[in-house]
C-alpha cells in the first residue's frame, strides 16, 4: 500500500514538472453549425462557449462537472466525444505558460 501511494505521489509529481495541465474545456468540431453544436452541448451537459473561427464548425466548449484542471488527460469523455455522431473532432485544451518579457532588466 504505502509502495503504491509513493508511486501515484511521484507520477503526478512528474506530470506537474512536465508542464502538462489538463483543463475541463475542449476544442470539439461539430459539422452542421452553432444550432447542432448547442443541442450537443446541452445533451451532453457542456456549455457552448462560441465558435472558435467563424465559419470553421470548430467550438470552444467547457464540462463543468468535471474540476477545473487535473494532470491527467480524461480519456472517459474523450471517448465519449469521438464515439458521438455529430462530432467530427475532439481535443482537450491544456493549460500554457506565459512568461513576460522584460526588456528592461535583460542581461546586458
């Protein structure tokens, strides 16, 4: 037991450092328009944040049963997306680090 509780600490540790954060939103393409993309989204408990570029069926849209950002991809609902009829596409969002630059203190 405490073997298999290091060993999940030392994993999600890994996963932090790398970088990789999962985010409960999702870039999901659905042919056949803003129409088709809300019923999806309201049957399958999303909400439709908008489309992404006009006129490319490709939607930004958010789980909010699911926490706001873990380390582990979820494969469930990946599934569950791809297996869907009106779904052509679909990708979780991962979280990005931005860094500001600073001119003024560069090295000199």
């Amino acid at each position: 037991m405490y073997l298999k509780t290091v060993f999940v600490i030392l994993v999600t540790i890994s996963k932090v450092l790398s970088g990789e954060v999962y985010l409960n939103e999702w870039s999901i393409r659905v042919p056949g328009g803003k129409l088709v993309a809300d019923d999806f989204a309201r049957e399958n408990g999303f909400v439709n944040l908008g489309e992404i570029i006009p006129g490319s069926d490709e939607y930004h849209m958010k789980n909010p049963r699911r926490s706001k950002r873990s380390v582990d991809q979820d494969y469930h609902i990946q599934k569950r997306l791809l297996g869907h009829q009106d779904v052509a596409s679909a990708e979780q969002l991962v979280e990005k680090k931005r860094f500001k630059r600073d001119t003024e203190y560069s090295t000199r």
